[in-house]
C-alpha cells in the first residue's frame, strides 16, 4: 500500500509519527514523482500511451497514479468531453473520451488545464482512468488493478508461533507452520498450510480479486454452525513473484475472524484504514 493510504505516513489515518506537523486529515498531500521505467497504455488494439517521462502522483485517500506528458498521448484518438469535475486540492478537471478501434471508452482520461496553486506541476500532464483501458505496460511487464507503487514494499516471514483462527468460537485452523505477509501499510496476514485448515468447512466461492503485487487469488466461503461466512478465506494457486513464498497457502481476513498467536487474542484491525480510492 502507498504513502498515502492504509496507515502510510500522509494518510488519514497514519501509523506513525514525524517531528513537525502533517495534517492529512483536513486536507490532502501531493506528491508528484518521477518514474523511471517505459510506461504504455493500451486500448482498442491501440497504443494511446508510450513514454519514458511519467510521474506517479501519491494523494492522501488515493491510490497512486500515473500522469503523463501530453507530448506523449494519441490526442489524435481522444475526443473532448464536456464532463467537468472539481477536486478542492487539484483544481477543476476536463476530460477527453477514447476512440480506437471501433470502441469508445468515455471520460477515460483528465487532466487540470489550469491547477489551484500547490498542484501546478500537474499542468501539460494526462491521467487516465485504470479500468477503463485494455492493457498498462510498465517496461516488457503486463500491470494489474493499479499503479505499483515503488514505497511499498512486501516481506514473508516463516514463523514457529502457534497461530489459530477461529470465528464465533470455532477454531478453523491451528499451526506453528504459518508464513507471516508484512505489507507496507497494512495489517499482517497469516498464511497457513492446507493440512492445518479444518477443509471440511470451507466452500468453493466463484469470487477472484487481482493484487498488483502478488497475483490473482481465489476463495472460500466458511461454513460455521450452520452459518455462511462469505469469501472470508482466500489464496494464490499462481502468484506473481512477490507472492512466491505464499503459493496456496491459505489466508483468513483478520478483520472478520480472532486470531491468536500463541494463545494471546490479537485485536481485529479497523476496515477503514483499508480504504482507498482510484478518483
């Protein structure tokens, strides 16, 4: 997770403390940085975007995205829109429409012909909207869900402790075999070995998310006493190299089941540190 999100030092909620004052809470903090690597966009079997001068914009409440020189974009395949948006921290936003081949992708990409003073770097550069376009290459490397962000950062630790899970008093799994995910920002996730889940109460789930760092994962749904737990456990069958060391291990939100790591009840962390935004 990015400087700006989770409990990153300019988020709203962040988990540490500076020697001078930052106000995340009542404002927002930009941070436009430059990227090193070949940045491309993709849509409609068109190359929109080619660039070597990208910069990441990290905002508080937002996850990082990519802002690209103007000089760099297919204008000849955008249309203006007559969409106009505000943001209080960036200015008033115009937007453009995507037509190639023979698809359109509407209000896909904005920019901030004249920022508020504070965001002025912004000028001459683009931004598009993720989903909303077919491929991001960074280099030769396909990206997924987001902007990768070069301060996070992801650590897997084996561990010896004994860790159980359980929901509503019933233990789900027991092991002294977990590897602890430490991901920059977010809560520690405990990934445990099949044979010390309880198999027998879990249920296939047709549910699949994509993790920019670690691949796509799959799930189960928990079946406790008779009551359906949704989607509460989830694991990489193909990770992504930072996800290697976690390969179908499974893993169980701690926000919805107690964790005890050797015999002490861990609190559950808040969901709302968890959120972000795209916009």
């Amino acid at each position: 997770m990015p400087l700006t999100a989770g409990t990153g030092p300019f988020s709203k909620q962040p988990g540490g403390r500076f020697n001078f004052a930052v106000e995340p809470r009542t404002g927002s903090v930009l941070f436009m940085d430059p990227v090193p690597h070949r940045i491309r966009v993709v849509f409609g079997g068109e190359t929109i975007v080619d660039t070597t001068h990208a910069k990441l914009l990290h905002e508080t409440g937002h996850l990082p995205v990519y802002y690209v020189p103007e000089d760099d974009v297919r204008t000849d395949l955008l249309e203006r829109s007559e969409t106009h948006t505000h943001c209080p921290h960036k200015g008033d936003a115009s937007y453009w429409t995507i037509r190639a081949g023979g698809r359109t992708a509407e209000d896909a990409v904005w920019y901030y012909p004249e920022p508020v003073e504070g965001a002025e770097f912004l000028r001459g550069h683009v931004a598009f909207y993720w989903d909303r376009v077919d491929e991001w290459w960074a280099e030769d490397e396909q990206l997924f869900e987001h902007a990768r962000d070069p301060y996070s950062r992801i650590d897997i630790y084996p561990t010896s402790r004994r860790v159980r899970i359980l929901v509503d008093g019933e233990p789900l799994a027991d092991t002294t075999n977990a590897r602890i995910l430490f991901e920059s920002n977010l809560p520690p996730r405990y990934y445990i070995p099949r044979d010390d889940v309880r198999a027998e109460l879990l249920e296939e789930s047709d549910k699949h998310s994509r993790c920019a760092y670690k691949g796509e994962a799959s799930y189960y749904h928990v079946r406790v006493n008779g009551t359906l737990h949704d989607d509460l456990v989830w694991f990489y069958p193909e990770p992504a190299y930072d996800g290697a060391r976690i390969k179908d291990l499974l893993c169980f939100w701690n926000e919805r089941v107690d964790i005890e790591i050797d015999g002490e009840l861990q609190e559950r962390p808040s969901r709302g540190v968890m959120s972000v935004s795209m916009a």
